[in-house]
C-alpha cells in the first residue's frame, strides 16, 4: 500500500489547515487504535486464563523494551537541540535513571507478578514472530522515514491514556492474580502519555505545511495503529485460536 492509497483510507480531500489534519488524526485514532481489537475486550473483560495473560504480558515487553531504542533513533534525525531535549525524556521515562524506576522495570514487575521468570522475559526467546517482525519495523521506520514521520509516529499516544483506564480497572476487576502494584506501568503512563502526545501533535501541527506534509503525517499514524493491531492479531491467533507458533512462549497456567 503506497502513501496515497493509505491516506485515502481516511479521506478524499487534500488537507489544507493544521485543523483538518488534528481532525483526521483523531479520526484515525477513533477507527484504527488497538483499543478496538478483540484482543482488548477479552483481557479487559476478564474472558482469558492467566496464560494467556502472561502471553500478553511477555510479547508486549518487547515493544515496550524497544521503545527507548526507538526514541533514540527519533533523536539522532534531529540536529535541533531543543527538540533533542525534549524528546530525551522518553528514555528517562522508559529505561529510568539510576536510582528511578522507569516504564520497562514497571512492565517487569508486571511479568513477574503473573508469574513468568524475569530473565526469561527480557530475553525475548518466547515472543511471537510477528511482535519481533512488527515491533522492528517500527524501528525501521523511525529511521527511514522523515523526521516529520518519525515524530508523528508516536501519536497513538493521543488515545492511549482511555485505554489505560480501562485495562486498569477491567483487570483489576476480573483477575484475582492481578494487583494496583504490578499495574503500575499504566497508571504512570495516564500522566506521562498526554505530555508526550500534546508535543508531538504540536509539532506536526506546526511543521506538516503542504497538503503532501500532512498527508505523510496521517500515513505515519496508520502505520503505527497497524504496529500495534498486527501484534494483537498474532496474540489471539496464537492464544486465543490455539495455533502457538514453534518456539513461542506455551502457558502452563489456565
């Protein structure tokens, strides 16, 4: 799927102002973000065993443990200092500093909390082929594509803090195994994700000034709903529908 086909998914009118591109972001993330998937309800409403709860746990700790690899690369397309500062604490949030726990030390507490071997999970020997092969190309993109794109990649984070609310109170509620301390990744992200997002929606707003602009602004979006959905397909492909690819993590739990 090239640019143009991707974009006319969304819409078949050029972009002509910062305010129709917002518009057609929220749009995108309103039909496209992961919170739609299947996946999401099942774990939410309390409808899978622990294994499959830990087979989340595990395969996404490999995206969340390649985003500060990520935001990295996001940094090194910039020779703006200003921006380079201001993206620089996406790390700090995710890998800590020392002495601080970050998001990928909660995701840990996490895992380990359901019961998987932290060792294990930080490996990722386990996870499913298509996280790994999602997951990098994510990477990829944040390296091949503009800077423009690659800041506006991370604009799912617009929609993540509804989504966080209701994984909180959803698992909290339907799982005996889960407690607010081991949830604690998602209660620091309702704070730490609408900062991140506001930034990154003001730069595109900004700085996509061509209908062409805004168009590749709107492409990098899709692309990251489709990182994030394709990962959740794999999931209930696996673990819902019973089809566990060779060497991918297999619950014991049930």
């Amino acid at each position: 799927m090239n640019a143009l086909t991707a974009f006319s998914l969304v819409s078949s009118t050029p972009l002509d102002s910062a305010e129709q591109l917002e518009a057609t972001l929220r749009h995108i993330g309103a039909t496209r973000y992961h919170s739609l998937h299947p996946f999401h309800a099942l774990l939410h409403g309390g409808k899978l065993n622990r294994g499959q709860v830990q087979a989340w746990a595990l395969n996404r700790y490999y995206y969340q443990s390649t985003i500060p690899i990520k935001d990295a690369v996001v940094i090194s397309r910039f020779r703006d200092r200003d921006i380079r500062m201001e993206w620089r604490h996406r790390i700090e949030d995710h890998d800590g500093d020392p002495g601080t726990e970050g998001g990928i030390e909660r995701w840990l507490k996490l895992t380990e909390g359901l019961g998987l071997d932290s060792a294990y999970v930080e490996s990722a020997e386990g996870i499913l082929p298509a996280t790994r092969f999602a997951v990098d190309a994510y990477v990829h993109f944040v390296r091949d594509k503009t800077p423009l794109e690659a800041i506006a990649s991370s604009l799912t984070e617009l929609f993540a803090p509804n989504l966080h609310e209701e994984r909180i109170a959803g698992m909290l509620k339907h799982y005996d195994f889960v407690n607010p301390d081991i949830m604690s990744y998602f209660s620091r992200r309702l704070t730490q994700a609408p900062r991140d997002a506001n930034f990154a929606l003001d730069y595109v707003r900004k700085h996509a000034n061509t209908p062409t602009e805004r168009e590749a602004v709107c492409n990098a979006l899709i692309f990251k709903t489709n990182v994030l959905w394709v990962q959740l397909d794999a999931l209930y492909h696996a673990y819902v529908n019973g089809h566990v690819p060779p060497g991918a993590f297999v619950p014991t739990a049930s």
